[in-house]
C-alpha cells in the first residue's frame, strides 16, 4: 500500500504561523489563499520535514516568531514524523519497531514527489530518460535511436547524392541522333576500303564485257570466215553479260563524311554515356534512399513495438527521437496539466511506495480542468498536495497571513483547527 500523508501540523516555518492540515486520502487537496500569505510555505515544510537537509530552507523559522519551528507530519503506515528547533532535529517514530530515521523517509519517499519542479523543469532528454529508466527499456531505445540517426544521416548522405546525379545528368548534353558506342577511324577506312575493292571488281568486269564486245565486232567482220569463233565469242559474251548485268557501284561519300567528323561524333558519344551514366547512378541511389526508408521505418516500428509492450506509468506516453510524449504531443506542445499528469504519473511510478505528490501553483487550471485531475488521482490512488491563488470553494483550506482562516489564533501543533476539504465533483 503506498504511503501518503494523514495529518498535518506546521508553526514558525517560513511565512506559516500555525497550519493544521488533514488532506484527502485520495484526490486533490488544495491550498488556497491570495499571494504572500504562506501557501508554497506549506509545501516547502512539507518537503523539509520528509526530505531532510537538502529542502531545508535558508532561514526556516518565521520572521519574528517568538518558537523555533515545528513540525509534525503523520504517514498513513502510522509512521510520525516531527522536526522541531532551530537544527530540525528529526524524531522519526515508527509503530512497527523498525529503526526510524531520514534513512527510513528515503525509503519511503520519492525524491521527486517532494520537488516536482525538477522534473518539470528537466530538459526534454532528461524527462524521456526518466520514463525509460522506469520502465526498463533505456539501453534497448538508446540502441534504436542510434540504429535511426545512423540510417537517417546516410539517407540525407545519398539522397544528396542522388539529387546531386539527377541534375548533373539533366544538365549534361545529349544527342539521340549519335550511338552510343565510339566511331573508329580505322573500321571507317577499313569499310572504305571494301567498298573501293568491290567496285575495282566491277569495274574488271565491265573492262571484261567490253573487250568481249570488241572481240565480238571483230569476229563479224571476219564471219564468215570464223563462224565458229563467232560463236563461241557469242557464248562468251552472253556469260559476261549476265555476270555484270545488276551490277550497282557503292558510294564512299557517307564514310568520308563519318571520317571527317569523327572526333565530333566520338564526343557525342561520350556525352550519351556519361549522361546514361549519371542517370544509372541517380537511379541506383534513388533505390538506395527507398531501402534506407525501408530500414528507419523497421526501426520505428520496432521502437513502438518495445513501448507498446512496456508497463508505462500512463497511457499514451512514449519517447520519440528522445524526447517524451503524450497523446502524440511532445513536452512543449503538451497543456499544462496534461504536464502535471505526466509529471505526477512518472513520479509515482519512481517509488510506487510514495502515494502523494506536492503541487504549486495549480491557478493554470480552470476548475473543470481541476476537477478533472482530481477524479484522475483518485482514480490513480494518488493523494496531491497543491496551492492555488484562489480563496474558491475548489480550495480545501484557505491561509490568510500564514495561517488557516479558521484560525484566529496560533494553536499548538497538536490541537488542529477544523480544515475545509475539496472532492472532486463538489461544485
């Protein structure tokens, strides 16, 4: 069963003249009255009283009491806590027979509890460590998020590259009209040189022809004496006929123009390559950047998973990219008292012995939204002790000049004065 406070009696501390307290159980107890009358006073004894020297304030007693101060807190283990004199001696009376002490209190007490403005005031790196320390998953995050910034850094790396590719592709010339391997110089000649071949060739052929042709006329003359040379150089000619009949000379025009512009052909060439190139290479990194992705949103999966899976104090809170979040809201775009939720969440989950928290300063609540958080502590079993610069009926006490109203005069700590109390719903 966690601990919290059942009474409460305060003289001579700080602004307090004599403040009997009984809290709610359960629930929002608040302290209410207008500014400079002792309200933070009474949660600063509180802490002083359970915490020790480390709250203790530079000047405890009142200015201008005529006691040193006292102070008398009741736990409901039934453990009594009482500091009294200029040093606080501590008294620590324990109805269990353990040995009482500050040693006792630490035990029992969350740090936390006492100086809520500490978390409060921790930076969004500290408040996330705090909440994975408690639910015992910091080493297995701070892996994660590591594997996630290593990922992410060489994502922007390619990225910048691939974008860097992409527009040095889109800049560089290009030419469809080119192909996209080199011209040779040598294969040009050599083709020339075919070409030149084939038509010498052809032109043997025709040469052929004609001399058949000459011998033909001059058989005709001498016919009659030479017919059957007539008709053999007839045969003969008919052969060369058919041979060079279909015969159609290539032209070396189009190569000579290859070779005149090879070298700007060539660089064509390369430019088609290099641009083909450079488009690969955006492409490949292009590709590279996806499975980055891919890889950052495992791990973002698998970093929700872990959380998911973990008892966290709250729901709704995670940690991302190191910092803690509610509802998808991160510290500074949280409401002030979805913060003071959290906080008190958190805190309590710290040492689940400690069963209250002591709040300042709750005027940023509305009274729906106190009695909102209210019903919430209560519904937690947790007991908050808070101030509000209010005199309303949301208050369970009112101080007036270091004392509650209802008092007229300093009583000793052992006789309270009679207290109001604020239930949520009590409006």
């Amino acid at each position: 069963m966690s601990v919290t406070i059942t009474q409460l009696e305060l003289e001579n501390v700080k602004r307090i003249k004599a403040v009997s307290l009984t809290p709610e159980a359960a629930g929002l107890t608040i302290i209410g009255g207008r500014n400079n009358q002792g309200k933070t006073s009474v949660l600063d004894a509180i802490a002083y009283a359970l915490g020790g020297n480390k709250h203790r304030p530079s000047n405890p007693r009142r200015e201008g009491a005529p006691d040193d101060p006292h102070l008398r807190v009741v736990l409901s283990n039934g453990i009594i806590v009482e500091r009294k004199g200029k040093n606080g001696a501590l008294k620590v009376t324990d109805p269990s027979g353990r040995k009482a002490g500050q040693a006792l209190l630490d035990s029992l007490l969350s740090e936390l509890a006492l100086d809520l403005p500490r978390f409060l005031e921790a930076n969004d790196r500290e408040k996330a460590d705090t909440l994975l320390q408690i639910i015992g998953v910091k080493d297995q995050l701070a892996q994660m998020d590591a594997l996630e910034s290593s990922l992410y850094s060489q994502r922007w790396a390619v990225g910048q590259q691939a974008d860097k590719k992409r527009k040095y592709a889109e800049e560089l010339p290009g030419h469809p009209e080119a192909p996209m391997e080199p011209v040779s110089a040598a294969d040009l000649i050599r083709q020339q040189q075919d070409i030149l071949a084939r038509n010498a060739d052809n032109q043997r052929k025709r040469a052929r022809a004609a001399q058949y042709e000459a011998q033909v006329s001059q058989l005709q003359e001498r016919i009659a004496l030479m017919q059957d040379e007539l008709a053999e150089a007839q045969r003969n000619l008919e052969i060369a006929r058919t041979s060079a009949q279909g015969l159609e000379d290539q032209s070396t025009a189009e190569l000579e123009r290859q070779l005149n512009s090879v070298e700007q052909i060539n660089q064509m060439v390369r430019d088609n390559q290099a641009k083909a190139q450079a488009q690969a290479d955006a492409q490949a990194l292009a590709a590279q950047y996806s499975d980055l992705t891919g890889q950052i949103e495992d791990v973002r999966s698998r970093r929700r998973g872990l959380l998911d899976k973990a008892d966290l104090p709250l729901p709704g809170l995670s940690v991302e990219q190191g910092k803690l979040c509610y509802n998808g809201q991160q510290w500074d775009c949280m409401s002030g008292s979805d913060q003071l939720r959290v906080a008190v969440a958190i805190v309590r989950r710290l040492n689940p012995e400690c069963g209250f928290v002591l709040l300042d300063k709750l005027e940023q609540m509305d009274t729906d939204t106190l009695r909102e958080f209210g019903a919430w502590l209560e519904s937690e079993g947790l007991q908050a002790i808070a101030t509000r610069v209010s005199t309303g009926d949301e208050c369970s006490i009112i101080i007036e000049d270091g004392m509650a109203q209802a008092q007229a005069k300093p009583t000793p700590a052992t006789a309270p004065a009679p207290t109001m109390r604020w239930t949520p719903g009590k409006f």
